[in-house]
C-alpha cells in the first residue's frame, strides 16, 4: 500500500454505517500543510506515484508523479515568493482545468498563502467583485475568453494597475504587464525550505477563499482554513469510495469547491491518481471516450451530466474499468438514476455538500441507494432537520438542514469543529453570523428524513412554495415534469397570489419533438401529467414556456431571478 491515509485515520475499515458513523475519527497534525505532508512526503517515499493525469482535446498529455510535483511546487513557491507573495497574501487563480493549477495551489500552501480560485469565465463586473472581496495582489491566468484583457480593464478601473499578473498558454493581443509563468517556473530555483516559526502557516490560518455558486444571490466568499484538506477524506473516502493507485475523475473546473473535492486533497491521501480532462466545451461523447480510455477507476459529477450520459448510446463505450459512480451539486431524478442503472449497472451513490462544507451528507458503501434521497449524515456532523421555532423535525416533517457546532465563527480550536468546516464568509461577519449562530450552521436547504434516517431534499429554504397551506418544494414537481416527453428542463417557482399566498408556476424548455407544439393544449396535459404522478394540489397552475432559463456560470438554475422576472405576474387584492 502507498497511500497516507494512516497517518490520519486510525482506523479505516467498517462493518456498517453505524459502526463507521460512531468509530470514525481524523487526527489532526499540528501544524498540517497538505503541500508538505501529502506531496512532499509521498515525493520522498513513493516518487514515482502519478499525482494526476492531465489531457485536452488536442491530443496533449501530462502525466505527473509526485516526485515531480514536489520539484514543479517548491518552484513555483520560490518564483510567488520572489515577486513578493507571502504568507497571508491572496492570489487569484483562473486557470479552468489547465495543470498549472495543480502546481500553483499546493505552491500557495507552501507560502502559507491564500488561494482564490475563480471561473475563467467572469465578466469585468464579477472580476471587480472578486478582486475586492479578497483583496488579491495577483493573479495566475489564462487568456481564454479575453479574460487578460477583462482583468486589465478591471484593475485600470479599481486603480491596480501594478498587480502582479502572471499568464499561462500565452495572452491576448493587448494585454499589458502579463509575466510568463511557465518561462519563469523554469528558472526557478527548486529548492523550498519549509517555514518554520512565525513564519509557517498555522492550522487556523486563511488557505483558500472559493467563492459559492451564487445560486440565491452574490457568490458568497468562503474561507477555509489549513485544516480543510483533511475534511476531504471522508468526501474522497467513504462517497466517491476511491480506491489506492486507482484513477479518479470529478467533473469540476478549478474555480469551483467542487475541484479540490475531487481532484486533490482527499483523493490524494488515500492513494488515488486524479484524472484532469482540460475540455473547451462539454460533449458527453467525448467525455465518455475519455473515460474509457484513460480507465477511470471512480466518476463524480453533477445530475446533468448524467442526463447527457444516458441521452447517448452508452454501449458504444468500455467502462470495464469504472467500478463506482457519484452524484451531487443538485437534487438527481429518480429517472436518471434508474436510466443509468439499466444501462450501466452501476448505481448512482448521491451526495451532498456545501462550497462551506464537505459531503455531509451522503449515501455511503454500505447503504442501499434510495433514489431521489441524499442519504445519511457523514461522522464528525450533527446533521439535523428542523423546524422554524428551532425544534428537531418528526420523520417526514420538512424543515432545515442545519449542522451542530459548538464553536462561534473565529473560533481558532479546530478539533472540535466538523472535519472540513468553513472558517465564516470572509470580511463578512453580517453574512456569517446570519447562518452560523445559536450552535448551528443553517444551511439554508429544506430536507426530510424517512424512518430509515434517509435525507431527502426538498428545495433551498427561499425556494419552497406556500400554497393554500401547503408547503411545495419545487424538486419534487420539477421530477414529475421533467418524466413527460415535452419536458427537457423546468423550473418551478412560486407567483404571488392574494389568495392562495402563492401558485407554482413551472417555466419548460420544450424538447426538440415538441418545440413547435407549444399551446394551451400542451400546458393542459403537463398539468394533468403532473397530478397523475405528485399530489394534485402541486400541479403548476402557471406554465410558461422558455428557450432558456436562468442559470448560474455554473449551471446552477437560478429560481430567484425567475420570481424577480414574474413580479408583474402579482395580482393586486
Ligand atoms: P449560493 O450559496 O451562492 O447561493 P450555491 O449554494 O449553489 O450558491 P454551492 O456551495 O456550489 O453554492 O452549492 C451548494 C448547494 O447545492 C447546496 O446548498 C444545495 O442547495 C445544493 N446541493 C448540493 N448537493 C445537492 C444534492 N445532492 N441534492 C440537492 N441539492 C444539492
Ligand atoms: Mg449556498
């Protein structure tokens, strides 16, 4: 066995979910840096061990063993800190899914200093947003998009003209005051002295800001700690159940929380290499290609991608090699999951999870998968649903997901925090205060829990519709839409109504077999369709058709902007 997993976990193998739930534990290091006690270490024992495999679509390949990534990271450490990065500074990483990110995260935890990745693809405003937020003093980019010359604008128009910018891949005709990071990392000196005293990182220290998806409103900018990557154990370990030496892929670009979930810190502690596919657009035929090729081991990804997967003819591809599939970032349809099923034989093990958080809640190896449930709380949380006075929710009661902490926000004793859990929203006490207080974190999901002890999400709290007395979550009709063959995506809202309080509205995206069928007629039999398979009191009294619906950079669909949009809809009394 390679893997460092022992060093953290003292025990690691589980007869069920209750004896893994009440035995499992993680022993924090002092001091733990991930760059130095993961790579470097595995750099020193086993430095031939593939770290990651990276390609794109060109037919360009990088395979890294960790004994190379710990000669590419003390480099890249020396050149930041040549150029003035140091302990406690933020840098602004949009490299999407290009390698170097592999190499400049763990340079930054090196330094003791603040990783902020971000999307590739922000507008200026966003960028502003971000700069301020976390008051960066450089950036490692790419110019796909133009972004250099976005990020230009935006410093010229904050007043930053002497940010540090360092490009990868070249820049955009016009773009001023880029530094070539590949052709300086070559330079670079490979030898960094890990820092010791006041000068190293400590556990409670800032090491990474990822800003959220910004489904219900701005991205919010979360801070975790030194401590973080540990967290991720159970999320690589015991959800996406990788495997030592095996090859495991998420599908996430760098700016999202999503990545270092799936491409680094857990999977690496227990032995995994991490397959990086560097795409320009999504195609699940390629994807699938690559899969097979590469022989992925573990596959995570969101429903959609899913949805693709099972849209192609998946026989033509040989997943002899894949043994485990998961899925989170949004509520999956039982449909896709019984689709995936029939096709592949795999089941679908669902997660959920937070950019603040890990995966807490999850369906895990010894569990029968429910589809449509999130599964069970992780160890380390206290996960628990309740109800608007704060009291525990009955089994099938709908309330909030909150998890218990004893710890307020600042608090600098990390043992008794969850394993993984954010430090606040940074320089943003209102925001953090507002979902941390009282011993718990709101998550701000509605959720309910069967007699198994199976979660099963309802809808973000601000989303759930109240109708004549009814609570609605709008999952539930979305999956009962989306099973009727018009059906390609919904969203479902609720419309202020003087007296019901308020009706469901459901906004489609027709198939193509349906495009130009849209009539009164179609709305009918959605709405008949509807109360055949959900409470009839649930049907969508209001259908609007679109061709496209709101959706966050990353895809995420955005019921608030919807709500904003039909305000007009608002009958007077
Ligand atoms: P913002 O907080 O900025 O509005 P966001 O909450 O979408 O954006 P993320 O941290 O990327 O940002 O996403 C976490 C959210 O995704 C959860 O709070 C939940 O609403 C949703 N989610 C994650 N996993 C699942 C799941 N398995 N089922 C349903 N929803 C999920
Ligand atoms: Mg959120």
């Amino acid at each position: 066995m390679t893997n460092l997993i022992h060093h953290f976990v003292p025990k690691t193998e589980f007869e069920s979910y209750e004896d893994f739930k009440e035995n499992f534990e993680i022993n924090i290091p002092d001091n733990f840096n991930f760059a130095f006690d993961v790579i470097d270490r595995y750099a020193e024992t086993v430095p031939e061990k593939v770290a990651f495999i990276w390609c794109d679509d060109d037919g360009n390949e990088k395979i890294m063993t960790f004994g190379e990534l710990k000669k590419e990271t003390d480099k890249a450490a020396n050149l930041f800190k040549k150029h003035g990065i140091q302990k406690g500074s933020a840098v602004i990483l949009t490299l999407k899914s290009h390698y170097t990110f592999w190499i400049c995260l763990p340079a930054l935890h090196k330094l003791g200093a603040i990783a902020v990745p971000a999307t590739h693809m922000l507008k200026e405003r966003d960028i502003i947003y971000r700069l301020e937020k976390s008051g960066a003093v450089g950036i490692v980019g790419i110019k796909e998009g133009g972004l250099d010359l976005i990020f230009d604008e935006a410093l010229q128009n904050i007043g930053k003209p002497d940010f540090l910018k360092f490009n990868v891949g070249g820049n955009s005709d016009g773009a001023v005051g880029w530094l070539d990071f590949e052709a300086e990392l070559a330079e670079s000196s490979p030898d960094f002295v890990r820092p010791t005293g006041a000068e190293a990182a400590t556990l409670s220290d800032d090491m990474l800001y990822y800003f959220s998806s910004g489904t219900t409103g701005f991205p919010k900018m979360v801070a975790h700690n030194f401590a973080y990557p540990l967290g991720h154990i159970l999320t690589a370990g015991y959800w996406q159940n990788v495997s030592d030496n095996g090859l495991h892929y998420t599908m996430a670009d760098s700016g999202w929380a999503k990545c270092v979930w799936g491409k680094m810190y857990g999977q690496w502690i227990w032995g995994t290499s991490v397959f990086i596919y560097d795409y320009d657009r999504f195609d699940a035929g390629n994807m699938m290609a690559k899969i097979a090729e590469y022989g992925v081991t573990t596959f995570c990804a969101p429903p959609t991608t899913y949805r693709f997967f099972i849209k192609e003819d998946l026989s033509k591809y040989n997943f002899s090699t894949l043994q485990y599939c998961v899925v989170a970032g949004e509520p999956l349809n039982p449909e896709v999951y019984e689709k995936f099923k029939e096709f592949t034989g795999m089941q679908l093990m669902e997660g959920y999870g937070q950019t603040e958080l890990i995966v807490c809640i999850a369906t895990l190896p010894w569990m029968t998968p429910k589809p449509g449930s999130m599964g069970k709380p992780v160890p380390c949380y206290d996960i628990k649903i309740i109800d608007r006075e704060g009291k525990e929710c009955d089994v099938g009661e709908e309330g909030e997901i909150v998890v218990g902490v004893s710890e307020n926000p600042g608090s600098e004793n990390i043992s008794k925090l969850p394993p993984g859990f954010f430090k606040g929203y940074k320089f943003d006490d209102e925001k953090t205060n507002d979902s941390w207080h009282d011993g718990y974190y709101h998550t701000g999901d509605t959720a309910w829990k069967d007699e198994d002890g199976y979660l099963w999400f309802v809808g973000r709290t601000d989303d759930i519709i109240k109708s004549s007395g009814y609570k609605i979550g709008p999952f539930e009709v979305e999956s009962a839409l989306i099973q009727h063959p018009a059906v390609l995506e919904c969203a479902i809202t609720g419309v202020p109504d003087p007296v019901r309080g308020q009706v469901v509205k459901a906004t489609v995206i027709l198939t193509k077999e349906y495009k130009d069928k849209a009539s009164d007629e179609l709305k009918k039999e959605l709405q008949n369709h509807t109360k055949k398979i959900t409470a009839p009191y649930k049907y969508p009294r209001i259908i609007e058709f679109v061709d496209e619906l709101p959706k966050t950079i990353s895809g995420k669909i955005r019921r608030v902007e919807i709500r904003e949009e039909d305000e007009h809809l608002k009958k007077e009394e």
